[in-house]
C-alpha cells in the first residue's frame, strides 16, 4: 500500500524527537513582547513596598506606621499583626526529615511577616501600598521600626557553639536537624583498615542565585466570588496553590494561579515567599490589584540563597586506590528562615549524589543544619548534587596525588562497570544504565588530554601556569511525582497540552510539542502549551530536579495512548468498521489491510462542527490524565576543563571547556546543549568568582552587582560538546535530566584544574571560590 | 512634583509623553509609553537589561532620567525587527537558541545592534567584551556569542 505522507505528517517527522527545534516563544521574547509579571498592569492597580529589617537580630519594640500612612497616596500600612488578624496562618514547614535518634527535626512556627524578633538583614516586617510604586517608596522610608538588637551569627561552626545567639527559643543550639546516613561502623572500621585516607575540609561557597527576572507578584481577591488570584513568576502553579491554601487558609478551589513568562528562577523562585501573601492581604483590603515587584538590591537581601555547606569529606582507598569508603562530616546553612526544600541539599542530596559513577561501598554522610542570622538558603540548580558530586571528585584528584596514582587511572579502577547494571548504590539508588567508562575516554579525546603538555609549555612561555581538570558526574535526578497529561482539541484546529510543569527558561513547549507531535502526528506549529494557569490543572509537580521532560514527557504519552483509545472508537464509528480493525499510525486512524481511513486532526474537526454519535461513544478526543510518574534517572558524563593562572596577580581563565555527556534519548539537542552551557557557567561563577560575604554583625557585604561578581560574556569559554547517550530504562522516553548537569561537571573540572595548575608549588586544594586574591594568596603562601 | 512634557523619537516615530522630574527614561518606556520590552535587572546600570540606543549610542535606559530624552532619538527592542520581519541578530539568536529564559534577551539584541551598526566585523573577544555589559545567567552565553559572530557574517554578505 502506497500512501503518499501529506503535509501534517512531513512536519511531524522534521518536529521529531532528536531534531533540533528553534523554540515556540522565541520570536516572542526576541522582539521584547515577552509578558513577564511586571509587564502587567491591571486597571486600577495599586504599589506595594515592603518594609525590611536594617539589623540581623534583634527584638521588635514597636512598629510605628502613623507618619507613612498619612504620606501622599499611601492607602495602607500593614504589619505582620495585621495578617494574623485578618487570617493568615503559618508558612508552610516544608519537607521532613528525622534526626539520627529517630526523632523529627526542628520546624518553628513562621509568620509570613515576622512580629517579634528579626533574624536576617532583610527580613520583612512591614509593608506599604500607595497609588504610586515612588509614593509606596518614599512612604516605606517613613515606616518606624524600633529594633533592639541582638548579637548575630552567621557560620553555622559558631551557631552551634554554647553560648551562641539563638534565633528560636525552641531549638537550642540553633541546630534543626542533627542528620546520618549510612553504616557508621563498617565505615569507621574501614578508614581504620584502610591503606590510605585522603582527607580535606570543603567548603560549598554561598551564592546568589541572581535570575535576572526580580520576583514580582500581584494580588487580588474578588468578594463576590471569594476567589484569590495571584499572578507570580514561579515554578509551578499548582504547588503553589496549594502552599497558598495553607497560609490563607482557603479551598484550592478559591485560589487561582498565573504565571506567564518567567525570567529565570533556578530553584529560587519555587518557594512561597511573605511578600506575596502581602500583596494578596492587601488585594482583599483595599478591593484593588496590588503589584509588588523587588528591586535587585533587596533581591541580593530576600532571595533565597543558594549551597554553603562546609564539609570534612574523607575518602578510605586499599593499596590498589580501590576505593573502600566514603565519609562527609559537616553543616549546612539554611540561614534563619526555613524554605520549602531546606535541609535537603546538604542532607539527602548529598547521600545519593556523592557516590557517582564509582563503586564505593560504604558511605556515610553527618550533617548539622542549622539556623544563622542571614538569608534563609532556599535550592540553587542541582542543590546539593553538584556539589556532592564536586566533594568525591576533589577526594579523587586528591587521593591520586597523594598515592602516586595518575588521577585518571584512579577513576577506571573505581567506575561502575558498564555491565553492572542494575546497579543498587550504598545510599540505596538503583541505577538503570550508562558507560561511564567510555564516557571518560569519550572526553579526553574531544579535550584532547594527551596532548596537554604542549599546551602547557606553550603558556608557561607566556608566564601562565596551565592545568587540566576532570570532573566526572552522575547526578540523582528527577524525583518520582504525579504529573497531569492533558490534551485538548480547540475549535479554532490547534491542539493544547496541559501540564503542571512550568519553564522558566528551559523551553518546554518545544520538546512538549515534539513529544506530542510523535505521539499523535498532530502538526507541531498546531500545538500550544497551557502550563500556568492553576484552574486548568488537575495535577502538577511543577518544575524542579530536572525532572520535567521525564514528568510532563511521559504525561503526553501516556494521554496520547488515552487520545488513541478513543479515536479508535469514534474512527471505527466514521469509517463503519469494527473498533478492533482500527490502527493508528503516523497521525491516521486506518483500518487494517485497506487504504480507508482518517487523519486525527480530521477527526477532531469533525467531532467540533458535531455528528451523530452513539450514546456510548466519546463526543471528544480531549484527555485530562493524571501520570503517576517514573523512577529518578541518572543522567552522568564527563567534563574537562583546562585553565590558565597568572601566577603575578591569580586571574585564572577557562580556556579550553569539553564535555560529553549522558542524557540518554535527548528531544531536542538545540536546548539541551543550552542548558548545559548554562549550568557550566553557573558553576565556573561558584567555582572562580561568586561567593555571599557577611560581616560580623551580619550585614551582607556583596549587595549588589558591583559587589558580587556574576560571570560576564568575558569570564565564560566556548564549548565543545559531544553526546553519548545510554537511553534510560525507567522511563517512557529514555531521557535523563539535563538541567542541572552543568554545574555537575563544572565545579569538580575546574577546581581539580586550577590545583593542578598550582600543584606545582605543593597546592594540593584550593576552596571555591578560587578568585585571584585566593590564588595569588595561596601561591604567595607556598613559596614562602 | 509638576511633570514636565517630554518630545522625543521613539523607533522612528515622533513621541511625547509626561514625566516627573526624577523618573528614570526605563520607567518612561515601561509605564508612559508601555513599551515594555525593556527591563529592569538591576537598576544600577550593571546588567544591561534596558539597553536602549540614543542617538547611535548604547546606553542602559535605567541611568537615564525621562527628560533627558527630549529632542533625541531612541530606538528600544520593539524598533529593531522590520515589521514581522526579524532583524538578523533576532533571527540567528532564534537559529542558535541563545536565550532561555529571555529576560536580557532584549537587552542582549539591542546591545548587538548597536555593535554591529558600528563594528561590522568584530573578533569574538571584541564581541564578548562589547557585551559584558550585559548579564545573562542562562545561556553562559555561549551560544550568544554564536549568533553574534553569524549575524555579523550574514550581515556583511559573508556565508558563515
């Protein structure tokens, strides 16, 4: 049977999955029609500003509003007194977790506005609405907040101390979580036993996370149907709607959530921050929308942060460099306010990322979480994974040095073999797949690695000290969660995806489209996505952990299979035949052996203009599926990144950047590679230039662009980048997620380079991150 | 404060609006004239992401006050395509993904712009420290720089 392929099916196949498709939104964004939420202006809108503590501790005494709200324009001044009494409850507490004696960690009450201690320089304590975003300003300056202070303390090593200032009278010693993983004896009985253990203190620099998008909000409540509504840039809808019902105490379905475009969140923007719930208190007294949008400089103060964790990380090998065990001791700093996901970084986050690519069989992972008077710590790309994987891959270079092994050498003694799959890890993960040996061949090639030495002794003519890191990287990603699949049929022919995932950047309406357009064969440029709009969502897990082309993929799939099922039915019905006789292939319902049949788009044509249908028979295609969702993959590869030092005043460039990766079937090739790119340069920012400085009263000192340094087109290299995909097993697409993979394999590949670039004057480590005063100070250290 | 009235040439066309004595022109465009393509990262000139060109010349529309603009001529992002039609810059960046979330993206355009208009040719190191002005914490601005160096080529006839 010749069927010549018409025009829908053509473009399905140039929109399949692998091929590289410029992304739906763009022509949008690139000619500046992009509506992120300080883009909208409602009628009648009002300004809010928020009020926020000059100190890092202190008592509360009074809060004097009179002279603000008697300022031009202003409408109203508001407290967190003011929210209890209309309502609203506590903050949500967040993800559990147990203590090392079984019982649970700290969770203290938090109001969204604080009413009686400060905790953090720029915790909010007021806040003001006027006509005018400049009334609302100049009336927040004249907000009185009379606070005694307190002493603070900011490094979670001396919160813990006796005798340190405590943040809340319930949880002494400042300690949330005292947390353990792992077999502790057969640890300790394997450092005891052990040939050689490399041992070294790491410390996870704070960054900012520093999205260019500020957050923003705007609130509104309409008495006559008792509905909230707030549109905010967030990661996903119907998570945050169901945060938001718990502080305002609301059904679900008396909150309604948009989100349009989002300037970028890395983890930051999931949570449920306190100036939201202002603008929506605000919204309700004052009967009109009520816009709050931050400025970077109080960005920098009430953002969440992101990593600063400080670990003793210990690696025990035998006399062949087998490695035998694995420890990491430390704190995590989760600042004074808990976010929805804090301890989970630096805890759990660490138990399975920490491990990688290598069989060690025993670990063991001791973490202090504690509060400090700074800036509660909220997830930052990768949170925790890159790191975890960054403190193994310094112990390996480390150990190498130390035992005389070539570093690579090291690792192919250690990998997981590429038939050893499954594969269950000591922190209890069961690897599906991957090859992680000829991925670290793979690289070296494409960084050419073998002919470094050429290279080096070609920089050291020009004065610069050269060195080659290696940073190979599994992360535990996507974790397993409901996703909604839903596919509607719209009357003017397109056809519309509905999930609960949300992109801030990543792009998922394209590799979404592409999915979808494989599954059905329904035209690409037919194809819309609704993701942020929490009234057409029946589930949704949003976006976090690289987790959504695993999540919202497999939800298409899965209610493309539904779409089919009842295509079958209504097609059986079109084309008089038997339901069984009905096949569906390349977008057509065919019945079997002939030439007869109908197109999918066809079909749902035909049912919009209405025909006659048995009583039993789907009147549509449409679908509104709830995905229950697949195991965590594994996405791993290997980066090598090559750096050059002048030795005079400590600059270090990345030169040369390689990197081949795994993320087993790939949709769209275009934006993953991106998102790479993205994440490696995050994690050079960690790695050589970005790091939070407070001073001793807590104030922060790096409050700005000026004073922390983001990377810039100048600081960043050009990559080279190859595939080796071992497509997952676990999942209905074989993917494994990229999102955070970058900052995975950048942080390890260039901190081991710049410490081989200074290996030659004894450097054996080197903290991130490794500005020039850091570098010129530790060379300066080694030669005297 | 009484607002002064401001004439100017906004994308070609003759525009005027009324601002107070201290607004910024950003707030002008985004708020007077509703051309809200421009952002505002930061405020303080260091991000870029109200990159405006005034008179030929690029400048962070944030560190420019509103009746600075009078008699100038100012063309913001929603001036650089030709109608529906995109301007190079605009497509290769679409050809080579070089934005995600997109949010300096206009910015980033405009700031080409105004390197191509004066540098046809630019070397890569002079593409990457013309647009260090500009922070984008998505791309790593690799591919950025891609599209940069491809437009300049389509630009200047030359097949990259």
């Amino acid at each position: 049977m010749n069927v010549a392929m018409d025009a829908d099916s053509l473009a399905t196949l140039k929109f399949g999955i692998g091929q590289p498709v410029p992304r739906k939104e763009d022509p949008t964004l690139l000619q500046g029609q992009g509506r992120y939420t300080d883009d909208i202006s409602l009628s009648g809108q009002l300004y809010a500003v928020i009020v926020r503590s000059q100190v890092a501790h202190g008592r509360i005494l009074s809060i004097d509003t009179e002279t603000a709200a008697a300022m031009p324009g202003v409408l109203g001044v508001y407290t967190g007194a003011d929210l209890v009494a209309a309502g609203f409850g506590l903050m949500p507490k967040g993800l559990a977790f147990k203590n090392r004696d079984g019982s649970d960690m700290a969770k203290p009450d938090q109001l969204p506005l604080t009413t009686d201690f400060v905790r953090y320089v720029g915790d909010p304590v007021a806040f003001v609405v006027a006509e005018t975003q400049m009334q609302a300003r100049d009336a927040a300056e004249a907000v009185m907040v009379d606070i005694d202070p307190l002493p603070a303390v900011t490094e979670p090593a001396l919160a813990v101390e006796p005798g340190a200032p405590q943040l809340y009278p319930n949880v002494p010693n400042n300690l949330i979580l005292d947390y353990h993983y792992g077999d502790a004896e057969g640890v300790a009985k394997a450092m005891s036993a052990a040939a050689h253990v490399t041992k070294l203190r790491i410390r996870n620099n704070r960054i900012v996370v520093a999205q260019m998008e500020p957050r923003s909000a705007i609130g509104e409540y309409d008495p006559a149907t008792d509905r909230w509504t707030l549109r905010l840039g967030c990661q996903g809808v119907f998570g945050m709607r169901q945060m938001l019902s718990s502080v305002l105490g609301a059904k679900t379905g008396n909150i309604h959530v948009l989100t349009g475009h989002v300037g970028g969140s890395f983890g930051m923007k999931a949570s449920l921050y306190p100036e939201y719930l202002c603008a929506l208190h605000a919204g309700r007294a004052l009967g009109k929308p009520v816009k709050w949008t931050d400025e970077r400089s109080d960005s920098f103060l009430s953002d969440s942060h992101g990593r600063d964790h400080d670990f003793t990380a210990e690696l025990a090998l035998d006399e062949d460099g087998k490695f035998l065990a694995l420890r990491l001791n430390g704190f995590g700093n989760v600042g004074a306010v808990m976010s929805n996901s804090t301890p989970q970084p630096s805890t759990l986050n660490a138990v399975k990322n920490s491990i990688g690519v290598y069989r060690t069989p025993l670990l063991e992972v001791n973490t202090k979480i504690v509060f400090t008077n700074t800036t509660p710590v909220g997830p930052y790309r990768g949170a925790g994974r890159p790191e975890a994987n960054y403190y193994m891959e310094r112990l390996i270079d480390t150990a190498a040095a130390e035992m005389g092994i070539d570093r690579i050498e090291l690792r192919r003694r250690n990998h997981i073999a590429a038939d050893a799959f499954p594969y269950r890890t000591p922190s209890g993960n069961d690897y599906d797949s991957g090859d992680f040996p000829a991925l670290l061949d793979h690289a070296l090639a494409l960084a050419d690695w073998d002919n470094f030495s050429t290279r080096r002794t070609e920089s050291r003519k020009r004065g610069k000290l050269r060195g080659l890191g290696v940073g190979q990287y599994l992360e535990v990603t996507a974790p397993p969660g409901a996703e909604m699949g839903g596919i509607r049929f719209e009357p003017d022919g397109a056809v519309t995806i509905i999930t609960g995932t949300l992109d801030y950047g990543q792009g998922h309406a394209t590799p979404f489209a592409q999915v979808l357009s494989n599954q059905l064969g329904v035209p690409f440029d037919k194809i819309r996505l609704i993701q942020g709009d929490s009234d057409q969502l029946i589930a949704g897990g949003g976006t976090g952990g690289s987790k959504s082309i695993i999540t919202s993929g497999g939800a298409i799939i899965e209610a493309s299979g539904l779409v089919i099922d009842k295509g079958k039915k209504i097609a059986a019905h079109v084309l008089e035949a038997a339901e069984i006789d009905i096949e569906f292939s390349g977008g057509r319902f065919n019945i079997a052996g002939t030439d007869r049949g109908i197109g999918i788009m066809e079909l749902a044509a035909k049912l919009r203009e209405g025909m006659q249908l048995p009583p039993d028979m789907p009147t549509t295609l449409d679908v509104a599926h709830i995905y229950k969702g697949a195991p965590s993959s594994f996405p791993n590869g290997c980066h090598v990144a090559e750096v050059e030092i002048d030795p005079d005043t400590g600059e270090t460039e990345v030169v040369r950047y390689s990197m081949v990766n795994d993320f087993g079937v790939v949709i769209n090739p275009l934006l993953v590679e991106g998102q790479a790119h993205g994440g490696i340069v995050q994690g050079i920012g960690q790695a050589l230039r970005e790091r939070v400085v407070y001073d001793e009263d807590g104030q922060l000192m790096t409050g700005s662009f000026m004073d922390y340094c983001l990377p810039r087109a100048v600081d960043a290299p050009s990559f080279a980048f190859d595939a080796h995909s071992v497509p997952a097993r676990t999942n209905l697409l074989g993917a494994k997620g990229c999102g955070e993979a970058g900052c995975a394999g950048a942080l390890p590949s260039v901190m081991n380079a710049v410490v081989d670039a200074l290996s030659e004057f004894g450097i054996r480590h080197i903290d991130m991150p490794a500005t020039p005063e850091a570098v010129w100070a530790a060379i300066a250290a080694a030669r005297t | 404060m009484s607002k002064q009235h401001v004439t100017t040439t906004i994308n070609g066309e003759p525009a005027e609006f009324l601002a107070e004595p201290f607004m910024s022109l950003l707030d002008a465009l985004r708020d007077e004239m509703h051309l809200t393509g421009s952002k505002e990262g930061c405020g303080s000139g260091d991000c870029g992401a109200c990159s405006i060109i005034v008179d030929g010349r690029l400048v962070c529309s944030c560190l420019m006050l509103a009746v600075e603009a009078e008699g100038h001529e100012i063309i913001t992002i929603e001036g650089v395509a030709n109608g529906d039609e995109l301007h190079p810059v605009q497509r290769k960046f679409l050809e080579h993904a070089a934005l995600q979330c997109g949010y300096c993206t206009p910015g980033l355009i405009v700031a080409t712009k105004a390197l191509l208009d004066r540098h046809p040719n630019p070397t890569e190191t002079e593409a990457r420290y013309w647009l260090a002005g500009n922070l984008c914490r998505c791309t790593g601005y690799d591919k950025i720089i891609r599209a940069v160096m491809d437009a300049a080529a389509e630009m200047r006839g030359v097949t990259a």
